[in-house]
C-alpha cells in the first residue's frame, strides 16, 4: 500500500511543478519555455524512478 502511494506521488510530482512554474513565471514571456522544460526533466525523472522502483525494492 505505501509503495503504491508513493508512486502515485511520483507521478503527481511533474503535474505540480509545471503548475507551479506556470503560476510563478507568469509575469514574463519566458514563462512557457521554462515550465515546459523544467515538466519535462522532471517528469522524465520521475518516470525513470517510476519504472525502476518494483526492481529495486
């Protein structure tokens, strides 16, 4: 139950930051190119976690 609770977070991480960075880059113009870049890496960082955590534990 813990581990599917953690990896629910894992998933919800990337969600939250691109809202967080669009809500805080929202004064300027680069607000896009940085909130689409920063999802990204953290999606993609999630995911690698994601799918290597069950091997692991």
């Amino acid at each position: 139950m813990a581990t599917i609770i953690l990896y629910m977070a894992y998933l919800l991480v990337p969600v939250l930051s691109f809202l967080f960075m669009f809500k805080l880059l929202d004064n300027n113009n680069k607000r896009t190119r940085y909130s689409v870049y920063y999802a990204s890496l953290m999606s993609a960082f999630c995911l690698i976690v994601f799918l290597t955590g069950p091997q692991i534990s």
